[in-house]
C-alpha cells in the first residue's frame, strides 16, 4: 500500500514539482562548499603570488654571530620568503554581476554566497525541528487519542490551551530571555511553540480510527496495544503525518528566519533570516538595495510552495473529492 | 403518443467518463410508464439503478453524463431540455425521494425552510400560502405541525424520510423517483413507510418509480417490475408475471435469497460470483459468469428479447423467438 | 448552554495561564538575564534597579507563592510595572497608546482579509475547473509562503522608495495636525501598505481553506436534493453549500488568529507603525522585560477573546452546535 501511495505521489505533478524543488535546495545545502565562490563572511580576497623566482621560492639566509665570551660561533637560518599580497576587496553595496551574482552587501560580503551556505542552516532547523515537533505531537497524539480517559482530557486541555496562545509573541518572548545563543534554543523554542497544532489534527484522526472496525477487530482479538498503534493506525496516518511534518517544517522555517529578522536569534551564523536581518539593519531596502533582500525571501518562498505542493499532493490523494478527474 | 403514457425511456445509454473510457452502468435500457403505475426496479449494487435515476432527472454531473438515448416524459424529449427548461419541470412534474441515510437535508435549514424553498422557487406563492402547503404535506406523512421548524439533527431516521416523501410530494409532481428510500430503517419502519406511499399514491394518483435492490419489498405493491443487471434491464413485466413466473435465472436467484414468512423451509440460494467490469462489458450476455444454465451462446451473443406474453419480456437465450425453451 | 459554558471556562483557565506564563518564563530561563541586564545597565537610577529585581523575582527573600500572588494581584488591578525604555512611565499607560493603533491596522485587516479570501475561495470551488481558479489558487500558494515581513519589505520598496506614492512608515504625517479630515486622510493613506501587506499574505489561508470546504460540502447529497427541486443556483451556491462551508472555515479562523496577529505585528516592526508590535520590537532591543511581557499577556488576552468570539458565532450559525455541543 505504501508503495502505491508513493506511486501516486510522484505521478502527480504537483507533488513531482514540490520534490523537485526540495530536491535542488537540499542539493545546493550538500555541496555549499562546492557551489559557493566565496566564503560568505569574507570581504575581501586575498591572493599571494610568491615573487622570488631567482633562486627557488625561499632564500635561506644564513647569519653568523661570533660569540667570543664562550667562544664559539653561533649560525643562524633564516627563511626568507617574498611575496606580494594582492588583495582584491569586494565593492561595497553593489548590485548583481558576473562576480558577484546577488550583489554584495554593505560590507562587500557576496551575498550569493551567503544565501548558498545560508541553505544549509535554514533547512537542517527547519527539517530538525519539524522532525521533532512531528514526533513530539504524534507522540501525544497517540497518548491522548488512543488511550482516552484522564490522560486525553489533561493532554488535550494543553493542546487547546497552547493552541490559542499565539505562538509569535511567546516566541519572542522566550526568546528574548534566552542569552545562550545557538542553533539548537532555536530549534527548541520553535518546537515548543508549535506543537499544539499538529497534535490537535493528529488526535482527531486518532479518534476517528479508534471507533473503526478494524480496529475494535483488533482489540478483540487482544492484540497488544503497541501492535494495534504501530501496525494498524499509524499505516493508515501515514498522509497525515506526512502532511503535519510540511506544515511543520515550514513552519520552522518562517519561524527561523523571523526570530533571525527581529534579531533574537544567533546573528553570527549565515542563513536566510540573518541574511535579512543584516539586510535591514543596515537600511538595505532604503539605499535602494533590492538585491539584499530579495532572494533570500524568494527562496524561503520557494521552498514554502514545494512543501505547499506536496501537501496539496497528499490532500488530493487521500481525499479522493478533491481530485479532478 | 398514448395519453396515458407519462414516461417512455428508449435505449438510453448513461455512465462515467474517466481516463480509461466510458463505464457504461446503463447501457440501452428502454421502458414504459404509464399514468399512476407502480414500476419497481430491482437489482443489486451497481448494477446501474441510482444512474439511471439520476439520468431520468437530469441530475448527473461532473464526469457522469447521458450518452445517447431518448427519454420522452409527458410527451417532451427531455433529454435535450437545457438546465434552465428542466428546472421548470424539475420538483413540478417530476420529482424524486432521496434515501433519508444519504446526507439528503441541508443541516443550517429548518425542515419548514427546506419544505417551502420548493415552493418558492417554482410559484409565486406568499409565505402564508407555502407554509400551509408545508404543513399539509407533513400531515399527510404523519409528522406534526410543531416539527416545521426543526433542524434535521433533532429527526430521526425515519421521519428524516417521511420528510423526504412530503417534500417530493410538495408540488403535486406527476412521477415520483424513490431511490431506495427504505434502506436505512429497520422492517417496522420500512412496512409503514410503504403503505404510507401506498395509501398516498391511491389519493393522488402519481406515478413511482422505486428502485431498490431488496425485490421483497416490491413484488406487493409494484404494478410493473424490471430486473437490471450490470446496465441493462434483464426482465420486464407485470409484477405477477415476474413474480411467480420468473424467466430470467438471475430473477429466480433474486427470487429465492429470501425466505418466506410460510411454507416449508426450504434451502437458501444465493448467487455466487459478482458482476461485471461496466468499463469493458463482455460480448455476450453479462449473467453468463453467475448462471448455472448458462450455455456456449451466452457467453459469445447478447441474447435477443423474447417477448413471452402481454408486456412479459426477457433476454435470455434460454427463450428463443418461437416460444421454445432451449437447454 | 453547556457549550457556551465550556467555551467561557475555557478562555478563562487559558488567560489565567497565560499570565502564569509571564510570570514564570523569566524566572526560568538559562543563562542569568538579570544580572546581564543589570551589568548593562551600570548607573541607573535605583527605582529602575529596584524593578528589574521585581519583575525578575530577585528578591528571593519572599516565597515564590507570595510572589505570584502579589502578581496576580497586580494583574487584575492593571499594574503591570513599570516600563525600562520609558522609564518611568507604567507599562500599562504605554501600552495604552499603541492599542487603538494596532487594533484599528490589524482588526480592520484581519476582518477583510477573511472576507475577500472566503469570497475568493468560494469562487474558486464554484468554478473549479476554470482555469482561472487554478491560477489563483496556485498564486496564493506561492503568495503565502513568503514571510510576512517580507512581503512588507516589498510593498515598501515598490511603493514608498521606487514609485513614491505612498508613505514609507509611521501612522501618519508628523506635519499633519492630530484632528479633522486632513489627519483622517492622512491615517488612511499610511495604513494602505501594511494593511495590505496584512491583507495579501494571509488571504492566502482562507481561500485555500474556504476552497476546501466548499469543494466538499458540494459533494454532499443535500446539495443534488436542491439541485433536484430545481432550486435557483444563487440559493443554493449561498444557503445550501456556502452557509455548511464556513462552519469549518471560522473554526479555523479562530485558531490561526494567532498566526495573523504574529504577523500582524511583524508588519508594525517593518513599517514602524506605532502600535504594540512595534513597541514590542523596541521592548526587546532594550531589554524591556516588563513592558515585553505585559504586550505578551496583551497579544494573548485579545487573540483568546477573538477565539471565544468565534466560537459564539459558531455556536449561532450552526444548529446542531446549539443543541449538543460538538
């Protein structure tokens, strides 16, 4: 059945051009290093060309001292080597060329580079985070919906009550306690921010599968309960699941590049949301510097859609109406 | 055109459009109706039945259209009315009973709204005139009065039906299609609401068409009876005729799974095997698989329609032209 | 009733944790805050000092339960300390100022947004097999997927820097006198982009959803019953199949406030509108803590009320909610 569902997936063309596009950014994250012309902080190139061609590349300059008090000489070796240092700085505040293909920031970063090495930061939060948060909340979900009584009613009270308390403000806010910085309170913080959602829509299916007859089958039949979740349910959850952990990794995603735009994130390391948060702190968009803030935007943009079309993919083929024929 | 007949249906062809064809679940299916009859139709799921019910209101949609076909309703061939023409005799001539399992009334509508909205869109009755009608016809199914503003959530089950027969009886229509509106309620409720239409029918006099797949209920009150399988109708005729001198084997299967209330206990026949791909029907006739009478031919001809009696047809190759019963 | 009463109970034991919330994330957080806060600040006046170690709870000489008290107290009398940044003006008078700011550029957009999107999503089930609603719906995926202060920074740069047509940020025009019409028309015209940076980024949401559910409540059988009784098409697109989808669609407007408003107020930050994102932004960049909370529990109070607000009108649309609850 899984295999059929996959199958599905790919012949549909929403979902092949959603994988596409995942495809190519998780590609550009891999080989960064690879893909990127320049360092990303860097400003400046610095090449050496060593000049002393006359006699090989060093000169070993030997030097005699005389030391008469204990009467001996001493030798000593020097290595010589000359060399010119060019250095080429990146023009400041430039927009896009051959050399630089976004442009080049205030301080004369290539900003292709950054948005480049900035993939890589900006998908491993996103996908860590919408991993955990999917685990996280089918882990509830499972709890509450399969095993009822006290524990649903506790669960679910959190659920709802986290579920309305919006999350940007407590984001913020919990961010802007923590002064350890890093990639992983981020993760964190988005995490515990966003497990209510998915946890309610889990639940519901949960519910719902609980009362079907196959499963009643099964439970009369006295089949353990970690049979009946992972062998019975979860098959059948498997759209769902697919479909929360998108939302959720998109979710991170924006949620990354948002705590980075205000500046509560860690602004040293170079993803998508420091790229911008340097874009407008250093008044990008008022100097006339649209290709600072541009593709960083796009491509959030861009993978956001990929995500929203494979979504729309599993929408379709699990809900066989919404299909067009 | 005989002024008695309200329904002639000839060689209609109806089914699904999808990426690998056309399914065809009604496939060349011709009938007649007259004034105040009783036709039941009887088969299995599938076998075609709620399409053409569908079809005979001009209710099919998305990818499920009429391919070919006549249907001449009170002398008009309304196959080719536009939606516009037919929603002048839709609900005013012709109407239709809903099974009260589907999902068949609006729930944010009162049983009052849902009742009158009938009538205003086809009248230029006031409120006060409506809802007079309104709660005449819940009278006539045995439904009080205060229930006019009732959501459908606060009914149950069978009156969600009873509710369904008013409203197709609203504006007096001419011909009333029942699609199975007994399925869903247990035999006690099922018996009342049969001779409600019953006593119904004797006081206004409409046509009905019940289409059903349980023959039990049909074979008291139908006046005609047609058996469909896979697409197309297998056995046509009175009620008693078909009854009791069933032709079809797929009848006399029909015929056997259920038991009678008297008589000697007899053994159970079901009919194994089940039927056939519509997308690409077989040559030859479509019971062939099931039926324990089924010879070389049937597999290879469509059997011709052998006409046995006054109105009494069957397709079978069991029956030839001159009367003779073969194998 | 029971659900009226569920849902009441509900919004109360929610803003009683959100304030517990406010009350507890400061004194729980890694890395030590206070004492940063307070190397920073080196030569304050000593009230300042003083209520950094209140809101920080520092004074450990008191037991964490009468302190807590002592806040939920304060809270319900509307003393929310006392703000850093303005110091020494309460948090309560500051906020007061930016609320009718962001409730008017937020409340107005969130509304609309609802509207044309549902309206938009309504037509694009309608006529699914236009090709004009697929690129639609296919625009406002894309659309959607931008982060919301960047649509912002687009508007601005489009509108404001490359085509100076409207204003880059702010309220309206420091020249313009705080009355009569020229203020009103000046209001208006800088709340045009982040109203529709608001409108444009989250219609998205509702035309998808509302497009959804109409698409599968036209599948429903009540639907061909009223095609069947010949009903007219405007009756039957408005009280049979749009009137069932919204039911869902303002559930789901209830949850996802709070995703509107985060944005919301994104949107303040990027166009220096002055209401409370923007306040919270400042809040932040200088430490604010009181002030920050005190818009945390602000935020939260108004999105759980509009929650319940919604759950109401649920509860007024849809019969069968009345009657037992769901």
């Amino acid at each position: 059945m899984l295999g059929d569902v996959f199958k599905l997936f790919i012949e549909n063309k929403k979902a092949a051009l959603g994988l596409c596009i995942l495809l190519f950014f998780v590609t550009v994250a891999i080989l960064a290093p690879v893909i990127a012309p320049y360092d990303p902080k860097v400003n400046k190139i610095e090449t050496i060309e060593i000049l002393d061609t006359d006699r090989g590349r060093n000169k070993t300059v030997e030097r005699e001292k005389i030391d008469e008090f204990n009467e001996r000489r001493v030798y000593t070796q020097e290595v010589e080597t000359t060399y010119e240092k060019n250095t080429k700085k990146f023009p400041l505040n430039s927009p896009p060329s051959s050399d630089h293909f976004f442009g080049t920031s205030h301080a004369g970063q290539d900003l292709f580079s950054q948005v480049v090495w900035g993939t890589r930061i900006t998908l491993l939060v996103g996908l860590v985070t919408g991993l955990f948060t999917t685990v996280l909340s089918l882990t509830l979900a499972l709890l509450s919906g399969y095993f009822g009584g006290i524990v649903d009613d506790i669960i679910s009270l959190f659920t709802n009550v986290f579920l309305v308390i919006p999350s940007l403000p407590l984001m913020i806010v919990i961010a802007a306690y923590i002064t350890v910085k890093g990639v992983f309170p981020i993760v964190l913080i988005l995490a515990l921010t966003s497990w209510p959602w998915p946890t309610r829509l889990l639940r519901s299916q949960v519910v719902s599968l609980k009362n079907r007859d196959f499963i009643k089958v099964s439970r009369s039949l006295g089949e353990k309960h970690s049979y009946i979740i992972f062998r019975e349910m979860f098959p059948n959850m498997i759209s769902l699941v697919m479909a929360s952990f998108f939302q959720s990794t998109m979710g991170a995603i924006m949620g990354e590049a948002t705590l980075e735009f205000i500046g509560l994130g860690n602004v040293s390391i170079v993803s998508w949301g420091t790229v911008l948060y340097w874009a407008q702190t250093n008044g990008a968009l008022l100097s006339g510097a649209w290709w600072w803030f541009l593709p960083p935007g796009i491509c959030i943009a861009l993978i956001g859609t990929s995500f929203a079309l494979m979504n729309f993919a599993i929408d379709e083929i699990s809900n066989p109406k919404l299909r067009k024929r | 055109m005989d002024n008695n007949r309200i329904l002639n249906v000839a060689n209609l062809v109806a089914g699904y459009e999808i990426k690998k064809g056309f399914v065809k679940a009604v496939d060349n299916v011709s009938f007649t109706l007259n004034k105040g009859e009783f036709l039941g139709i009887a088969g299995e799921s599938g076998c075609g039945k709620s399409t053409l019910a569908y079809g005979l209101m001009k209710l099919l949609k998305d990818n499920a259209l009429i391919k070919s076909g006549i249907i001449n309703f009170n002398g008009n061939d309304i196959q080719s009315y536009s939606n516009e023409k037919m929603n002048q005799i839709r609900w005013v001539d012709m109407s239709m009973v809903f099974q009260s399992a589907m999902n068949a009334l609006n729930p944010v509508l009162t049983i009052g709204e849902q009742l009158t909205d009938a009538i205003f869109a086809h009248t230029n009755d006031s409120k006060e005139k409506a809802k007079g009608r309104a709660l005449e016809v819940l009278k006539l199914v045995d439904i009080s009065a205060d229930r006019f503003d009732s959501y459908p959530h606060q009914l149950s089950g069978g009156m969600k039906q009873r509710v369904m027969i008013a409203m197709g009886l609203i504006l007096k229509p001419d011909l009333i299609i029942m699609d199975e509106p007994t399925t869903a309620l247990d035999v006690v409720v099922q018996r009342t609401i049969i001779e409600k239409i019953q006593d119904l029918r004797k006081e206004f006099n409409f046509s009905v068409i019940f289409i059903t797949h349980d023959l039990s209920l049909l074979v008291e009150i139908s006046d005609k009876l047609a058996i469909m399988y896979a697409g197309k109708i297998v056995e046509y005729g009175k009620a008693s005729d078909v009854f009791l001198h069933s032709l079809h084997p797929y009848t006399k299967g029909l015929m056997n799974s259920f038991p009678s209330l008297t008589g000697p206990i007899k053994r159970m026949g079901g009919i194994e095997g089940k039927p056939p791909d519509l997308l690409n029907p077989p040559e030859g006739c479509r019971f062939a698989p099931r039926c324990e009478k089924a010879m070389e031919i049937c597999f290879k001809e469509y059997p011709k329609t052998y006409v046995k009696s006054d109105k009494h047809w069957v397709d079978c190759h069991l029956y030839n032209k001159e009367g003779n019963v073969n194998g | 009733m029971k659900y009226f009463a569920r849902k009441i109970g509900l919004l109360l034991f929610a803003l009683f944790v959100a304030v517990t919330l406010n009350f507890f994330i400061p004194r729980m957080m890694p890395g030590d805050p206070a004492s940063d806060l307070i190397d920073k600040m080196q030569g304050i006046q000593p009230e300042a000092l003083e209520s950094i170690k209140v809101a920080f709870g520092i004074n450990t000489d008191e037991p964490l339960i009468n302190q807590y008290g002592k806040y939920l107290l304060n809270v319900l009398k509307g003393d929310l300390g006392i703000s850093l940044s303005r110091f020494p003006t309460p948090v309560s008078e500051v906020l007061g100022v930016a609320i009718p700011w962001t409730l008017g550029l937020i409340g107005l957009s969130t509304v609309i947004s609802f509207f044309i999107g549902t309206i938009i999503g309504i037509g694009c089930a309608w006529n699914r097999n236009k090709k004009s609603a697929t690129f639609t719906v296919g625009f406002f995926i894309f659309i959607r997927s931008f982060p919301y202060f960047w649509l912002g920074l687009l508007f601005i740069y489009l509108f404001a820097f490359k085509m100076p047509v409207l204003p880059i940020g702010g309220s309206y025009s420091p020249f313009v006198k705080k009355e009569g019409f020229d203020y009103i028309l000046s209001v208006l015209q800088h709340a045009i982009l982040p109203a529709s940076t608001i409108i444009v980024s989250s219609m998205g949401a509702w035309i998808l959803t509302m497009r959804n559910n109409m698409i599968n409540v036209l599948a429903e059988d009540y639907i061909t019953v009223a095609l069947a009784k010949g009903l007219p098409l405007k009756r039957i697109k408005a009280l049979y199949a749009a009137k069932n989808a919204m039911l869902p669609s303002i559930t789901g407007f209830a949850m996802s406030l709070g995703f509107v408003v985060g944005g919301g107020l994104l949107t303040e930050m990027v166009f220096g509108y002055p209401g409370v994102g923007l306040m919270l932004f400042q809040a932040i960049q200088a430490k604010d803590y009181a002030l920050m909370q005190a818009i945390f529990l602000f935020i939260s109070a108004a999105v759980l009320i509009a929650n319940f607000i919604a759950d109401v009108s649920i509860m007024l649309l849809d019969p069968r909610v009345r009657d037992g609850g769901k």
